[in-house]
C-alpha cells in the first residue's frame, strides 16, 4: 500500500512496524473467532457460519477503521454483547436469532446516526460515569457466570439456585487446569496468551479424553449462507425488539466510547476519536449483515499499540489475517468448552475490576449502580439488569430532591424502561 495512504512518516512509524503491530494484535485477539462463534451457536446459528461471520465482521470492522479513522484499532465481536445476543435477546426475550440480527442492523443504524452528529456528547453526558461503569461490572459477572456454568464448575443445584460441579468429573477438571494455565499466562503478560489457553485447553481436554466428536472435513458456505443478510424486522413494531434495539444501542454506544477513547489517547492521537468511532457504528451496521453479534473497539488493540502501532495498516494487516484463518475453520470443532470457559472467566474478571472507579458515597447513585451490577448476571439479562439500574436512579433521584441530577434523556430512558415492565405486568 502506498505510505502516503496513511501518513507513515506524520506518524513516525513505517509499514513493517505496523505490521508486525498488527501480527501482534491479530495473535492477541484471534481467540475471539472461536468464542464469539460458540456463544453465538448458543442462539441456535450453525456454528460453522457463526465463525464465518466473525471472520467476515472483524475482516470488514479493521478495514473500515483503518481506511476510514486510519487508527491502529481493532475492531471486532464484543464479549459480553455476544453474551447478551445470545442469553438475553434470544433466551430470556424470546427472539429469534434472525430477529436478533435485525435488533443488530437497527441499532448499528442508530449508533451510526448518533456517531455522526452531536448526538454522541449528548447521550454521553446524560448517563452518569457510575451507571456507565456498573454496567461494564455487570457484563463482566455475567461472562464469569457463563463461563463457570460451561466448564461445569458451577452447575444448577437441587436446594439452591446453583451449586458447585462434580470436582470428579473430567470436564471440571480440564476446566480448572486450563483456568490455572491462562492466568499465569495472562497474569505474565505472555503474548497471544489467550490463544495459548485455548491451545492448552484443548490439549488437556485430549489427555482427558473428552473432546468433541472429531473436525468437519471441508468448509461449508452453506452453514454460512443460512446467516448472510438473514436478519429480519418482521417484528420492528413490537415492544420486546424496540427495548432490544434500545439495549443494544446503549451498551454498544457506551462501551465504544470508552475503548475508542482511550485507545486513542493511548495511541497518542485523541483527534482520531470522531472518526473512529464512526467506524464503530458503521461496523455495529455490518455485523447484522454479515449474521455477528455487533463490534466493538477491542481492548486487545493495546498490543498492537504497545508493538508500535499508530496508523489504519495496523488494523488492516490485522484484518487480512482474519481472512486467512477461514482455511481452518473445519478444525474449530475439535476446541472443547473447558478451552473457552476460561477465557469468559479471565475476561470477566477484567471488566469486574473497574469497580474501582465507583464512589458509594452518594448511596442515591451507589444502590442503582449495585442494582445494575447484581441484576444483570442474577437475571441473565443485561438488559433488565440496565433498566432496574436506570429506573431505580432516576426514583431516588426525584424522592431525595435531586431531580437536577437526572438529565432530560436518562428519565426518557428510565421512564420507557418502567414502560415496558408495566405493560408486561398488564399483559
């Protein structure tokens, strides 16, 4: 590609830098493939497709931020949101999956206008830092949840909600080796640690005996041709999608504020922010398309730039690898549970620690944002878990006569969140 594409030298980087700044990051975040594709199969999507369609999203999500925000972002299928397509949209809600991708298009839609115009420092003011934060906190107990309850250490107990997994049993075993393996890799910064947890685990599970039944032979486009352009909004007018459409905008607006923000800054180039984030609503749109749960700015990218990444051919090299990898999603079948579950773990665990920046001192904010955190994984919904936080803000708010603290669009959200639970109670 020509250097003057992205300003190498404005940049005081070279293409064989961003290169291997976008090895790097690819190797760091090529796990996501597997993961994103088994949760998403969790939905009842074919999980050959699923990979293809989390291949296809990243590929297209680089692309358009490295030739659009030309920022060494990389973007791809968000843990946590995936969680919430697949246990919240589908399981809790009762949408279809295609249904699911249409809640997708709808809110990349959305959060593509909003990325556009002053919309973004508009909603972004109105939430409160606390709200924002609990529910990160939230999304990551969730992820530590569904991974405890894939690897079968926790499991439904007989006098209790849940209960603790046979330690007998193989599969728990694996599950608890394989956590150990990739938190000392994680925990000493190994690169591309949790594709290595992956590879141990599946290891593990082989000296265990218990993989799954073997690898498909060829690749079929046809698994694939069931979730292309498959999203449907036959049912766009209903107040279960709109909630959802709503759900989703919010956490994926949210959430790429924050990553895209400090990516930047750590990159060293705030002013890249706006078009970034841009990128990231386009790329929310694309997901649905393409048959993902929607993207997001990737936290992983700090290796890329820690690897001296600054310009969009980090990104793009990064993408590119995506593409290769389709030659091997055959053997994707063969990754047993005990080699993902502890990824969610490890992830979650991550967005758990951002608790550090709540403040309980104004228990007004403290108890909704506590509501969000609980609700989210209790419920399995991070939807509901979001509209008890917002609903219960926005009342103590107005009981402690703080009314000036609840900003105009937050009590239109919280207002049509008590909408909804009112009409189902109705109904």
């Amino acid at each position: 590609m020509k250097r003057g594409l992205f300003h190498l030298k404005e940049h005081k980087t070279s293409a064989k830098q961003e290169i291997i700044a976008g090895l790097t990051g690819f190797f760091t975040i090529v796990y996501i493939i597997a993961v994103n594709a088994l949760i998403l199969s969790e939905a009842g999507m074919p999980l050959e497709g699923a990979m293809l369609a989390t291949i296809l999203t990243s590929f297209f999500g680089c692309l358009i931020m490295g030739l659009w925000a030309n920022a060494p972002i990389l973007v791809v299928p968000g843990m946590g949101i995936n969680a919430m397509f697949s246990y919240t949209l589908v399981h809790s809600v009762g949408l279809t999956w295609q249904d699911a991708l249409g809640v997708i298009v709808i809110s990349g839609i959305v959060f593509t206008v909003i990325s556009f115009t002053k919309l973004t420092k508009i909603i972004n003011n109105a939430i409160p830092n606390t709200l924002k934060e609990a529910i990160t906190i939230g999304i990551g107990l969730f992820l530590i949840l569904i991974g405890l309850e894939n690897g079968h250490i926790i499991e439904r107990g007989e006098q209790s909600i849940v209960a603790l997994g046979n330690l007998n049993d193989p599969q728990v075993l694996a599950t608890i080796l394989t956590l150990i393996f990739g938190l000392i890799l994680f925990i000493r910064n190994v690169k591309a640690n949790f594709l290595w947890t992956i590879l141990i685990g599946t290891a593990i599970a082989f000296l265990f005996d218990i993989l799954p039944n073997g690898t498909n032979q060829s690749l079929s486009i046809e698994s694939y041709a069931e979730i292309f352009f498959a999203f449907s909004v036959e049912h766009w007018a209903t107040l279960p999608f709109l909630i959802a459409v709503f759900s989703i905008t919010m956490v994926v607006v949210f959430e790429n504020l924050g990553l895209v923000g400090g990516l930047v800054n750590l990159a060293e180039r705030p002013e890249k922010f706006r078009k970034a984030f841009q990128a990231n609503g386009i790329s929310v749109f694309l997901s649905g398309i393409f048959g993902s749960s929607p993207t997001v700015a990737s936290a992983e990218t700090t290796a890329a730039i820690s690897a001296g990444g600054r310009t969009g051919l980090t990104a793009i090299t990064s993408g590119i690898l995506f593409l290769i990898v389709i030659f091997f999603i055959p053997y994707v079948n063969i990754i047993p549970s005990n080699a993902i579950a502890p990824v969610l773990i490890i992830v979650g665990g991550l967005m758990v620690q951002n608790i550090k920046n709540l403040s309980f001192r104004d228990l007004s904010e403290a108890f909704p944002a506590i509501f969000i955190i609980t609700m989210i994984p209790f419920t399995y919904s991070i939807a509901d878990g979001i509209a008890f936080g917002f609903i219960m803000f926005a009342v103590l708010k107005l009981a402690t006569g703080k009314v000036q603290k609840v900003s105009l669009p937050l009590f239109i959200i919280a207002s049509l969140f008590l909408l909804n639970y009112i009409i189902q109670f109705i109904s």
